[in-house]
C-alpha cells in the first residue's frame, strides 16, 4: 500500500494549529447538508468521517443527529486536537491516520464520508477502496476545480490540492474503483460564506453562479467552482 509523501505529512502537521475558524463553520454547515441530503435514507448508525479536518461537519452532524455513533479520522495532529476540544457527544474515537490506510476492520461502519479530501491526497483510489472495505456506503464530497479558470502548471500551495475534479471526471473516478453511484448533486459554496469572505461582491458572485447552475449547469462547471457529492457503494455486493 502506497504511503503517502513526507511533503503532504508537513503541509498539514499545523494545518489546524489555529483551531476553528468561522470560514470552516460556516462551510461545514453546507456541506453537512448534503451528507444528510444524500445519506438520510441510508443506514447511519455508525458513521466513519476518513480526514475529519478540524471537526465542523462532525460537529454539525452531530447537533442534526445524523448518527448514534461517529468515529474520525485525520492526518494531522493539530486537526485531532482541534477535534477532540469539541466534546461531541457521540464521537467515540478520533485518532491519526496515515492517509492512506483506514485501521477498521472490514465492513465496520454503515457509511464512510470523506468530504473535501480526494483532493488532498496523493492515491485518491486507494483512500476510496479502502473506505469501500471498511463501510457499506461512501459519501465523496469534492470541489470542482477543473474549470477554464484552473491554472496551467500545478503549484503546491498552503491549501494543498493536488488533484482538480470535473463532474465527469469525478464521477468517473469513483466509478473505476468497482463503486456504483447510488446518487449524485452539484450544489454551490453557501452565500454565508461568499458574504464572510467578499461581501456584497461575494454575494453578487453566489448570485451569478447560482442562477447558472440552474439554467446552464454544464456550462457553469466550465466557468465557476462549484461542490460536487455523491453517494455510492461497492459493485462487489452484487
């Protein structure tokens, strides 16, 4: 099994050395959303998040009460620190990872989320086998970077994506890993957030995309980040 790079390891050993923040807060809000959007018919008594980050989605799933029982994973320390302060009531175990191998027996869990972290990492096949080992469903949440607007050479940043998604290929990322998609929305980044960040011109933004995505969803991908999520499970069960 792949291991992953000392690079990554450093880039994200502090990466939550500042603990919560209101930007993840109020992402966290959105994207707990769509988790309980796509999942909420789903068996959910116990609830894997693979790469936990600082611990808003737990968090909020938590005060939804989307689960009986969650457990975290997470590749930083500052992260598990971070996570383990909040006192969430039905988390029962939050410990490192290495970012590559999931410590759980198979079939240990009734749904595994890893929301915004395909992006992050360097084997992104291997995290989504083994979160298929591991749990009956997969919730994927990723942003869609792959538009007109990304970049021609890739640059490592603090923020640390190193793979760019498309709802293609997205879709098709998953699908090659034996994982049939059960259900699958493209939302866009919630205006809370635009406002927090830029604004009356952030919320014009949030305004332009959202229409787009409504009228012209292909053509919006093309131009504009937007999240991508999707349920799946493995084709193997069949």
């Amino acid at each position: 099994m792949h291991e992953i790079s000392d690079v990554l390891k450093n880039n994200y050993r502090d990466y939550y050395k500042d603990g919560d923040s209101e930007w993840r807060r109020l992402s966290a809000v959105a994207k707990a959303n769509n988790i309980v959007a796509l999942c909420s018919n789903l068996p959910r008594s116990s609830v894997l998040e693979i790469g936990a980050g600082e611990g808003s989605i737990l968090k909020r799933l938590s005060e939804l009460k989307f689960a009986d029982k969650f457990y975290a994973l997470e590749i930083s320390p500052s992260g598990v620190e971070t996570i383990k302060k909040k006192n969430i009531p039905e988390l029962v175990e939050c410990k490192i990872f290495d970012g590559s191998h999931v410590p759980y027996e198979d079939k240990s869990f009734d749904i595994a989320i890893m929301s915004h972290v395909l992006e992050h990492v360097e084997f992104p096949r291997q995290l989504l086998h083994e979160a298929s080992r591991v749990a009956e469903y997969i919730f994927v949440e990723v942003p869609l970077e792959d538009t007109a607007r990304l970049p021609r050479d890739f640059i490592l940043d603090a923020v640390g994506h190193i793979n760019f998604f498309s709802p293609k290929t997205f879709r098709q990322l998953v699908q090659s890993c034996n994982l049939e998609i059960i259900d699958q929305i493209t939302t866009n980044i919630p205006k809370e957030a635009y406002i927090f960040q830029k604004g009356r011109k952030g919320l014009l933004t949030f305004y332009v995309k959202e229409a787009l995505i409504r009228i012209v969803p292909r053509i919006a991908t093309e131009i504009y980040t937007y999240h991508g999520a999707l349920v799946c499970r493995s084709n193997a069960r069949k």
